[in-house]
C-alpha cells in the first residue's frame, strides 16, 4: 500500500507534465501558420489596393501629363524650340496642354464637399478646377476657372479640350497615361510629362 500510494504522485506528475508539452506545442503549431496567414493576408490587401482605381489615381498626385490626343485628334509632341517652362509662365506655342492633379483643397461652395484642386496649361491660358473622385473608377471637373489670353474663336481647341473636362466622369489610368473619358465615351488622353510644370494658381 505505501508503495502504490508512493507511486501516484509520480503518476500524476508524469500526466500534468504531458499535458503542458501538447498544450504548448498546439499553441505552438497554431502560432506558426497564423504568421504565415498574416503576411499572405497583408499582400492580399496591398493587390486589392492596387486594383481600386481610386487608390491607383490618389498614389499619381502631383504628376503632370501631356495631352496627347483629343477625341480622335492627336496633339504633336512639344517641339523643341518652344518656350522654357516657367512657374506661373505659359510655355508658349507648340507646347501640348498640361493637367496636374493635386490633393489641395478647394475652399468649398455652397452645396459642394470635399474637392481638391486640378490645373494647368491649356492651349492659351492657364486654368485650374476643383475635382471629385470616387467611388471607382468616377470622376468629375468643376468650377473650370482660367486666364483671359484669346484663342482663335468658339470652336477653338481650346474651347473643346475645356468642354471635354467638364464632360469628364470617369478616368482610366496605368504608369504612362491618363484618359479622362466623358460619359458618350469621348476622351483626352494625357501621357506622363518628363518635366514638372506647376499649375496656375488660382
């Protein structure tokens, strides 16, 4: 008897001991794929991020672009002898219109909420707008605002690349071109600048 009483608290000993190393090893082996599952979770929100077109237009903040094509009419390329571009200067002729989105805010209007500002240089003035973006894909130009330099009359290209920003809803972007695309599927399709041109400020 004092021996099989002498032998339970090994017993039990033993037993308590086993229970603590497979507790401790399923903690264990849960922790390992949980870390895993983190990190495949943390890409799998970063591809998701990549693929919202607000997200995609918001990381473009600042970049100026080149219209290249309106329409079906393509805009040449700047020529090398026109104007150095200054701040606050219009780059002169033979220099393709420019659009640079920024996140400044507009101060804001009756009925307006949260717009932030847009501008650059058209074909003879400078100009700026307020601009909504979202949800997706959708976007919209208002309070076009530019200088008074006259252009060549009421159909003017001018006047037509003004008309199509206001008639922009929706955008289509990637690394090298921007498309601003009105709702009858009209476009200005604007590529990357390789030079900053600030925009009028308003």
């Amino acid at each position: 008897m004092l021996v099989r009483h002498g032998r339970r608290p090994f017993v039990r000993s033993s037993l308590l001991a086993a229970s603590v190393f497979l507790v401790g090893g399923a903690a264990y082996a849960e922790q390992r794929p949980r870390s895993g599952s983190d990190s495949s979770s943390a890409a799998r929100s970063a591809a998701r991020d990549a693929a919202v077109p607000e997200v995609v237009f918001l990381a473009r903040l600042g970049r100026t672009w080149e219209l290249a094509r309106m329409g079906t009419q393509d805009i040449p390329a700047t020529r090398p002898g026109a104007a150095a571009r200054r701040p606050g200067r219009h780059p002169g002729p033979g220099s393709r219109p420019t659009i640079r989105v920024t996140a400044d805010p507009v101060a804001p209007m009756p009925g307006d909420s949260g717009t932030s500002h847009a501008g650059g240089w058209s074909f003879c003035n400078g100009y700026g707008a307020a601009y909504e973006l979202g949800p997706g894909d959708r976007l919209r130009f208002r309070l076009l605002q530019s200088t008074l330099v006259g252009c060549d009359g009421p159909d003017s290209l001018e006047t037509r690349c003004f008309r199509a920003l206001a008639r922009t809803r929706r955008f289509e972007l990637d690394s090298a071109t921007l498309s601003l695309v009105a709702e009858d599927g009209s476009r200005l399709t604007f590529l990357a600048s390789p030079e900053v041109v600030e925009p009028p400020s308003n």
